[in-house]
C-alpha cells in the first residue's frame, strides 16, 4: 500500500494534486472546513476531514497550501499540523517573498516588502525550524491551468496591469508534478518553482487573444501581476522532474483543450 499523503486545504493546486494522487492508488486525506463541497473527490475515495487531527493517519508526508492566517486562526492551523504528526511537510509558498528582487533563483534570499509576503516567509521558517519533520518549502512562481490566468481573464474583459515587467508562470500540473516528486523524496530546503519562459504579461495577452480569436478589450478592467524572472531549474533537477508545460504557449494550448473537452462533455458545446 502507497504512503497516504495529507492535504492541508482544497485549492486549485491541491484538487488537481489530489486527483493525480488517487488515479495512482496512493491514499490521500483532506483537512478542509466544509466537506460538503467536495462530494467529487469524495467519490475519487479522498478522505474528507473537518478540521481534525485524529481522523488522520500519523506519520504521513503532509502538503500545506493554506495562505497565511491572522491570529488566533494561524496558531490553531499549527497545532493542528502537530497533532497530526507528519514525517514531512510540503508547504506551498509563494515568490512574493522575494520582494521587489527582479531576478531570482535557488540562491536567492527572501526580502519580502509586503504584509503577505512577510507572512509567507513566517510560516516557512516555522516549518523549517521544527525537528519533528523534515521539510520541503516551494515558492511557486504565478501558478496558471484550466479556467486560470491570462486566458480566463481575457474571457472576462480584463487585461493584466504592469505589462513590460516579466512574469514568471507554472501550469499548475507542472507543480503537482513538483509537489508529487517532493513527497516521495528527502531533498529539504526552500526552492523557487517556475516554467522556462517567463514571459511579458502583455505579450502573454496578445498571444492569447489571437489563439483564441478575441480582440484586446480598450480600456479593460485591469489586474495587478507582479513581475519577477524565476529560475526554477534547481528543484527540478533534484528532484527528476521535467516539465510537460515549459512554456506558456504550451500550456495555455492544453488549457484551451481541457476546457473544451469538459464544456463538451457537459453541454455539447465546444468553447474558444
């Protein structure tokens, strides 16, 4: 039997890590707040639990993917994680940590300078710092997938802001790749995540609307991306992992597939 694998919180990344896992008979729990909105995964076999430790198996290799709290929300989400006695711990952060560094790599220190990103690197060092796990800490460029990110803004009516800044992306299977391979391993430490083709966000727009015969909306409703070129070989190669999505054009064309074929199977429908 697979080592069962427990996921901190149900989000974009997460469900699609879940669903991976389980096609692969691995077992996997689920600490969310509301079990009722996840009746699917529960039909995959994914063990529902509410927000307690001993519905858990111990010993487990854990995934983190809840953003930071305030208090006392935060210290109850550690106690709990104690008491769940994981062997290991992945904790999904992010680059923002990074600050204002333009150009980052495995060797780069965090410098955030805002709120959030000082929060990240709190709940990193945490982790870090407790001998009772050992730990893998992922920062994960701007993470993108079906119905997520540039395309799905443009469906929308809305254009990034900042364009002429780099923007560093990962398709979102591409980091269940990363976070799977992570399980299974000993490599330790806190390591950027990204694809290799940090992009423009406004030539990621361009590319987009033609591929998808839309036309760049004047005067659109704009969205804040943060700009950062991210090398993220270094994890990758650790851990073996090659991506399936190195650029943004390839996986924004699997993006545009994969909605079409589940609005296809839904309503007969295909979607641009």
């Amino acid at each position: 039997m697979p080592e069962p694998v427990v996921i901190l919180g149900l989000g974009f990344t997460t469900q699609r890590l879940a669903r991976s896992l389980r096609q692969r008979g691995v077992p996997v729990y689920a600490i969310v707040r509301d079990p009722d909105r996840f009746a699917e995964l529960a039909l995959l076999g994914v063990q529902l639990c509410a927000l307690n430790a001993g519905d858990l198996p111990s010993g487990a290799a854990l995934v983190h993917s809840v953003p930071p709290l305030a208090e006392p929300e935060n210290s109850a989400l550690r106690n709990l994680i104690r008491e769940s006695a994981p062997r290991r711990i992945l904790y999904i952060s992010s680059t923002s940590v990074y600050g204002a560094q333009a150009t980052v790599n495995e060797g780069t220190s965090p410098a955030p300078n805002e709120e959030k990103g000082r929060a990240r690197v709190a709940e990193e060092e945490w982790i870090a710092s407790c001998s009772h796990w050992s730990s893998l800490i992922l920062r994960s460029a701007a993470i993108y997938g079906p119905r997520r990110g540039v395309h799905a803004k443009l469906r929308e009516g809305k254009l990034p802001r900042g364009t002429g800044r780099i923007v560093s992306r990962i398709h979102v299977d591409d980091l269940v790749a990363v976070l799977e391979a992570g399980v299974h391993s000993n490599v330790t430490g806190a390591w950027p995540v990204a694809d290799e083709q940090p992009a423009d966000s406004g030539e990621v727009a361009a590319w987009c609307a033609g591929r998808m015969g839309l036309t760049l909306p004047d005067g659109a409703q704009g969205y804040y991306t943060e700009g950062r070129y991210v090398d993220g070989t270094g994890i990758r190669k650790l851990l073996g992992v090659e991506l399936k999505y190195a650029s943004y054009q390839a996986g924004i064309n699997a993006c545009l597939i994969e909605e079409s074929q589940n609005k296809l199977a839904k309503t007969g429908t295909l979607v641009r």
